[in-house]
C-alpha cells in the first residue's frame, strides 16, 4: 500500500512538503504518542507522524514515527483549503456606511 496522495498540500497553486504536529491531548494509553499530527511528502503522499517525549531538561528530544494515511482518511482529515488559504481579508469588506451626527450618511455632507 503507499500513502494517499489526494487533497494535496498546496501553497499558492503549487505542491509543497509539509505539516503539523501537535500535542496529543487525548492519550488512550500509556504507550500513546505525546505528538500526533499529519505531514505531506511531495510526489509521495500523507503520513500519520506521532512522536513521544525523551530525555530530560538538558538532552530532550522527540523519538518520531511515520505511518501511512489511506485515501479515506486524508478525505476525511485533509480537506483542501478554500482558494485563497480561506483566510477572512482585513479589514472586513462591508457595504457599511458611517452615518454623521444627525444621522444622514457621510457622504452627503460631501458639497460635490
């Protein structure tokens, strides 16, 4: 089996390795991962990646591992991103129109 491929990840209409991890709030055991994200390899698919907490203060690092999404999964957990990165634009775009003091609008005060 490989990984799935579809919804990939995109920046600005071009394919791109990447992901995230994040702290695995919800551990069912105690050998569940401390980290838990997904992450895209270009030309070859999504991957869970999990990862778990060694060391101590001074030689602390994350032990990784990989495991391959299915294409049900990435349907499920990564959907494409709305054009534009689906980000709102600010300032908000409105038809708002300030209204002055005695309650007409703005530009009426406007002599041409």
């Amino acid at each position: 089996m490989s990984a799935s491929k579809l919804n990939p990840n995109m920046y600005k209409g071009e394919e791109r390795d990447g992901g995230l991890l994040y702290r695995n709030q919800k551990p069912t055991s105690a050998r569940s991962p401390h980290w838990r994200g997904k992450f895209y390899i270009k030309g070859v698919g999504w991957y869970w990646i999990s990862g778990w907490s060694q060391g101590g203060d001074s030689d602390f690092f994350i032990t990784l591992s990989l495991q391959e999404l299915t294409d049900e999964q990435a349907l499920k957990f990564c959907k494409p991103k709305p054009a534009g990165g689906g980000r709102p634009s600010y300032p908000p775009q409105s038809n708002y129109q300030p209204k002055n003091q005695n309650g007409a609008d703005s530009d009426s005060d406007i002599p041409f």
